[in-house]
C-alpha cells in the first residue's frame, strides 16, 4: 500500500515537471497536490532512511557484544588452562583453619592456581597420600614433616613456610598458676605421650627449673575437657580450639599461660612451632612459579583469618572444622595462624627442631635435617 502511494506521488511530480518543461502552465491545485507530494516523498525516503540506519546499528551493537562476549569466553577458557592443578592436604584444626579463606576462593575461581583440598583428622592420612604420590602439598606437623624427609632420599618434601606457630595452653581452675615455673610439684595431664606435646613440655619445664613435675596422658583431648568440667582446679596442656571448648563448657577454667610465649621467653633463636607446609620435590621442580604463587596465595589466607574474624569462622564452620561459627571466632585470635616463608622460616623452625631433638632424636627422624630440607626462593 506504501509503495502504490509512493509511486502515485513520483507520477503526480513527474507530470508537473513535464508540464513546466513543455511551457505549460498548470493549474493551481495541479501545482499544490505536486508540491505536496514531493513532501510526502521527501518525508516518507527520510523516514526509511532513518529506519535503515537504525536497524544497521543495532545489527552493530549486536555484534560488537556477541564478539565481546565471545572473547570474554576465550580470555577465560585461557585463564583456567593457565590455572596450575594442586593438590593439598591438611589436618583437621588450625592448619585448616589457616587455608580456609584459599579453600573458598579456590572453590569460586577466584585463585591463580587450581586447588584441590583434602581434610583429614589424623596425620597419617595425609602422609600416606603424599608419600603415595595423591597430594603435591601437605600441611602436617613440624617434626612430622623432619621425619618422613630423613626416611626418604635427597629430603623428597621440602618445607615452604611454617603455618602455624604454638597452639598449646595451659589451662586450670587454680589461680596459683601463671607461668611454667609454676608447675613445680603439680601434676599436668595432657595428650600426646611420646610426641611433639610431651617433649615441648619437658623442654619448658627444664628450662624453666621446674622440678618435680609429674605428666600425665590421655588420649584425646576430649577426655582431658571431660576431667577438667568434673574437676576445674587440675592442670592441663590442650591445644587451640579444644581450649576454647573447654572453656565454653565451664566458666572457671581460664588460661593460665601460653606454651608459646613460653618458649619465646625461654629459648634462644627459636619459635615454638605447630605446623608446616611442605610441598612434594617433583611437583616443586616443575612447578616452581606456581608453588611461589601458593606462597603468596597462602599469605593472604593467613592474613585473612587474623583480620577477618567473622568472616573466617563462618567459613570454618561451613567446611566442618569447627561446629559453630561463635566458637571458631573465640578460637582463631589464639592459633597463631601465620605463613612464616625464607630464612625467617629457616631460623625458628630449626632451632624448634633442635630442641626436640635434644629431648629424643627420634622425635625428628634420628638426625636433623639438612639444608635441603629448608625451601628459600
């Protein structure tokens, strides 16, 4: 229907001009209805014009976004194939509690690397997955870490950072305690007959001069909890969160000191030391760039749970570390959470290691490690 109007218009315009051309002289209504005409035609050529330009354009708009999208697509398929896949493995407790900020960005693409957590409760199970070739990078403890290196060839786990300095208390319902010289005469329960515990205690209480100081073990710390709501005024060396829970469950036990500052005050060029990252040497030799963004990956997740404490306990109550979160957040501020990494590294947890091998060489393998065992970028 446009079209048979348009092409009426052209014709009315093209017999005018023929009329002119010829000498004629039309009539004046002849002479109006062209001239409207060529306004209808100029009007109605603007408007298609001013149709096409605007499909145009979007068709352009469309495709510029199609193209961006299509690159934005590409820049990420290439970000992920450059996302080194590493597996680690830690122990349930504040070694998790350290990483679990890492673990949530992991989980949401937002890390350089590619991580792969696994959890576990007992030490041995993180070892046996690394031994066996199942985990790149472990989180176990100091004197674990000394151990499995002496038993393998050319110190296979090299340690990256320290992760978690002392988390051992002293915890009692008796107001006469508030240092290690204190123990003096008193009996001490705790866990960990034979390991890192027991031989950090002996350590402080010879240090210290105090005499006489009878250890008595349990096996988990839980029992020890149970001992301590029956009966506040015993005396016992728990770890981070235990002391806590602990706590929680009865208001007159109270933390008479830390391990810690402890062995701070008492022992010379050293740190009281909790837990390491080691990393396997094959991964390490051919991922070393990666291994160096772990570090600095790591940093941060420390830092994190030192600053953001809300945040990190709901995060360590989501994974199952920890129940509640309002524990968890009680909990953090004493697990010493760090990522010690260099010759700092190097100084505290040798002279760490040192000490316990005073106390039993067995304790770190037989032998102290070499400096292979030290992993300085």
């Amino acid at each position: 229907m446009k079209r048979h109007h348009l092409f009426a218009a052209v014709c009315a315009a093209v017999l005018t001009l023929g009329l002119s051309a010829c000498g004629g002289s039309a009539p004046a209504s002849t002479t109006a209805a062209a001239t409207t005409a060529a306004e209808t035609t100029a009007a109605a050529t603007t408007a298609a014009e001013t149709t096409a330009a605007e499909t145009k354009a979007e068709e352009t708009t469309a495709a510029e976004t199609t193209a961006a999208e299509a690159a934005g697509e590409t820049e990420a398929a290439e970000a992920a194939a450059d996302r080194t896949k590493m597996r680690i493995g830690a122990l349930k407790g504040p070694t998790t509690m350290g990483i679990v900020n890492l673990l949530n960005k992991s989980e949401a693409g937002e890390t350089a690397n590619d991580y792969e957590f696994t959890m576990a409760v007992q030490a041995d199970e993180v070892l046996a997955k690394l031994v066996g070739g199942d985990l790149d990078i472990a989180l176990i403890p100091a004197n674990v870490a000394a151990v499995v290196n002496n038993k393998g060839e050319g110190c296979p786990f090299p340690v990256v950072d320290i992760n978690t300095l002392g988390v051992l208390y002293c915890v009692t319902g008796d107001d006469s305690i508030h240092s290690v010289g204190d123990l003096a005469g008193k009996t001490v329960i705790s866990t960990g007959q034979g390991t890192t515990p027991e031989y950090v205690l002996r350590t402080l209480t010879e240090k210290s001069g105090a005499k006489d100081v009878t250890l008595e073990f349990k096996s988990e710390a839980q029992e020890i909890a149970a001992a301590l709501k029956a009966d506040p005024s015993q005396i016992a060396v728990l770890p981070q969160p235990f002391v806590t829970v602990a706590m929680a469950q009865n208001e007159a036990l109270k933390i008479a000191f830390s391990l810690t500052e402890a062995w701070d005050e008492l022992m010379e060029d050293s740190s009281m030391v909790t837990g390491v990252t080691v990393v396997s040497r094959a991964f390490l030799t051919e991922h070393e760039d990666a291994v160096k963004t772990f570090l600095a990956e790591h940093q941060e997740s420390a830092e994190a749970a030192a600053s953001d404490l809300d945040g990190t306990a709901e995060l360590i109550a989501k994974y199952g570390i920890i129940e509640k979160a309002p524990v968890a957040k009680k909990a953090l501020p004493y697990c010493n959470i760090v990522c010690v990494t260099g010759e700092e590294m190097k100084q505290a947890l040798s002279g760490y290691l040192e000490a316990l091998y005073t106390q039993n060489p067995k304790a770190v393998g037989g032998q102290m490690p070499g400096e292979a065992f030290y992993w300085i970028p």
